[in-house]
C-alpha cells in the first residue's frame, strides 16, 4: 500500500498495522515478516534517535502529531496501533 492509499481514506488499524510494521522493520534493518505487533520496539534496538524518527514518518505520512516519548508507552506496534487508529478518529 502506497502513502498516498493509506490516506485517502480513513485511517484504520486495518491500514495502520502493515505501514507501521514495514517502518519498524525498515529502522530494524529486518524483514518485515520477522516484526511481531506484540513484541517491545526496543526488542528490535529501536532507540531514541529511531524513535524521533518514527515519529516524523508518523506525522509525514499519516498526518498524526505524536511525541517520541509515546514510544516507551505505547511500546509494541500493535498498541501503537491502536493508539494511531484512536487519533485518526478523533
């Protein structure tokens, strides 16, 4: 799925989970396959730096303004997730 197909319509989690999943991987330095939505980003060395990072994808390309620090709460991609999906609605 494109950036511009993931914001052309609403954002779901549906939608949400497999763009997140492919930047983790991509920060990671793995394959996607190998991201599990419940495992802690820190598992995959993400640190502060991919952090920040992150977040600027997140708000480049889904248009959702969030604090790196929401990465240490929010920490697996699959919270994350939802907690992306709750913004979109709002």
């Amino acid at each position: 799925m494109s950036d511009a197909d993931l914001t052309a319509t609403p954002l779901t989690a549906e939608k949400i989970q497999p763009w997140l999943v492919e930047r983790v991987a991509h920060y990671a330095m793995i394959p996607a396959e190998e991201i599990e939505a419940d495992v802690p980003l820190a598992q995959y060395g993400l640190d502060s730096v991919y952090a920040f990072a992150l977040c600027g994808d997140i708000e480049d390309t889904l248009g959702l303004l969030v604090e790196p620090i929401l990465l240490w709460d929010v920490d697996t991609v699959a919270a994350l997730t939802t907690h992306l999906a709750e913004l979109a609605a709002v």
